[in-house]
C-alpha cells in the first residue's frame, strides 16, 4: 500500500475531513490532498504528527516492506529528473548537434573552417565518443524516467 493511500484510509477510518485533519496537524487542506493523490510527500513533522494522531509509530507507516518507502524514493527521483530535464536532455542533444555540424564541416568542407578550427582524425574521434555519450545519457535518463512514473502508475 502507498503512503498516500494510507493516509487517506487512516483519515477516513478517523472520520475526519481533509480540512479537519489540516487543522489538527497545521498543515492547509490542499497540503492534504496533495498527500492524499500521491502529488507530494508529507514531511517528518506532519508524519510525526500523524503518527501521533492515528495511533502508529513510524515503522508502521515507513515499512520497507510495503514499498512505502520505495514509493518515496521513485517519486523524489522522478521529480529530481522532472527538475532537471532541461540539463539532461536539451543540454546532451544540443552539444552533439553542435559536434555533429563541426566534425561535417570539418570533414566534408574544409574550406568552411579557420585553418585555426580544424583537427585531425584523433580529436575527431574524441569529438564522435563525446558526442556518442551525450546522445546515450539523454536517451537513458529518458528511458529511466519513462520506467519510474510506469511503476508509479501501477
């Protein structure tokens, strides 16, 4: 079980409202129902204080068993890499078009480039890997956050 949808069950066995519940942790209605949909995670004053509230202690609302605390661990990383995106993807993809145009010209147009900005087949071999591993990075980070917000949903 999730925490979001234990927090809700607990609430609801309480007989309690999302905005009575506020009230009784100091937190507003919509921090609730942020909680509640799995939007945000509570922090560990609120959970103290639900814990206190409900009768549990922590271990009992932070099983690793039940995959709470995995649930946790998804959602910050997937939000991390959510915050991120621009660096990850944009970042990797517009360097290796960058690379890609310089090592064409390089290559295919000579003439086109200062004498200055030419290289030889070495550095355009580093040039090709460096591109290779942007390109590689975003598709993987990509592809990792496809898989967590997958699990999320299931």
């Amino acid at each position: 079980m999730t925490l979001s949808n234990l927090l809700k069950q607990k609430r609801l066995a309480f007989n309690l409202t999302q905005e009575a519940l506020a009230e009784k942790i100091y937190v507003s209605p919509k921090t609730i129902s942020n909680w509640e949909n799995g939007k945000t995670f509570t922090d560990i004053e609120s959970l103290i204080n639900l814990s206190q509230l409900y009768h549990l202690s922590l271990d009992d609302l932070l099983v690793k068993g039940s995959g709470i605390v995995n649930d946790m661990k998804d959602k910050a990383l997937v939000a991390d890499l959510s915050q991120n995106r621009m660096f990850q993807f944009f970042g990797p993809i517009m360097c290796s078009t960058v690379l890609f145009i310089f090592l064409s010209l390089n290559e295919f147009v000579p003439t086109m480039l200062p004498a200055n900005f030419r290289v030889g087949l070495g550095v355009q071999v580093i040039l090709l890997i460096a591109m290779a591993f942007n390109v590689v990075s975003a598709i993987y980070f990509r592809i990792r956050k496809k898989q967590l917000i997958e699990r999320q949903t299931n």
